[in-house]
C-alpha cells in the first residue's frame, strides 16, 4: 500500500534538529541513567556496573564508548596496582545535570512510581511472575 506522498510539507510539523540528536544519544537505553551517576562524581567501571542495576559489561562499555565518542564522558586510567579505570563527564557533560534534574522532578510528578529499581518490572509482560 503506497502512502500519499503529495501532501504539503508545510503541514508536517518537524521536531527540533537539537532534541532529535539528544535523544538519539541519551534516549539509547542505559545512556541516561550513566550519565546521571556521573553527574554526582566519577566513577569506577564497577561502581557504574552496580549503580545502573541490570546493565550488562558489555553494554555498559558500549555505552561508554558511545558517551566518550559523543564528548560527554571521558576515561581515566588510574596507574595502580591495581590498574583501575574511572570515568567523569567532561565540562559538555556536567552540563546535562540541571537538565536532568529537571527531567528526574518531572518524573515525580507526572510518571506513576514504580518503587525501587524501577525499569526491571516493566519489561515483564503483564501477568508474567519472577
């Protein structure tokens, strides 16, 4: 089935070229939530991996490999013993903070609470038990 292609372009109300790219980047699953640990204080991988609950190593590499590439995060190696790594948000990325702040008091009042650790019950379907 073709879609009418001869519409008005000016009818089609196109998002903002910046919220698109944010999103595209922060709206990544796990990415949010990464940056927002950062933006108390850097952490070590092990200390993100327990502070994001459910997040894979992997993904959580990719994703701060992704957050590095976009400028937001950058990576430290602490010469050891041991040899640790930590992360901290670069100045572009500390300045995500108040608007995450923002988005965390939106979500208090508009978003129904889903108790602690939200996010891990809402991938389960309706009906499913544990």
């Amino acid at each position: 089935m073709a879609t009418d292609q001869n519409h008005d372009s000016a009818a089609c109300k196109r998002v903002d070229e910046g919220i698109t790219r944010v999103f595209q980047l922060l709206g990544k699953r796990w990415s949010g939530p990464i940056v927002a640990v950062l933006v108390e204080q850097p952490a070590h991988f092990a200390d993100l991996r327990r502070a994001v609950p459910g997040i894979s190593e992997r993904m959580l590499s990719d994703r701060l490999a992704e957050l590095g590439a976009a400028g937001l995060v950058l990576r430290e190696v602490d010469e050891g013993p041991p040899l640790r790594v930590s992360y901290r948000l670069t100045g572009a990325g500390a300045a995500l903070g108040p608007a995450l702040k923002e988005l965390a008091e939106w979500a208090k009042v508009h978003l129904p609470d889903a108790g602690p650790c939200t996010g891990l019950d809402r991938e389960r379907p309706a009906g499913a038990t544990a």
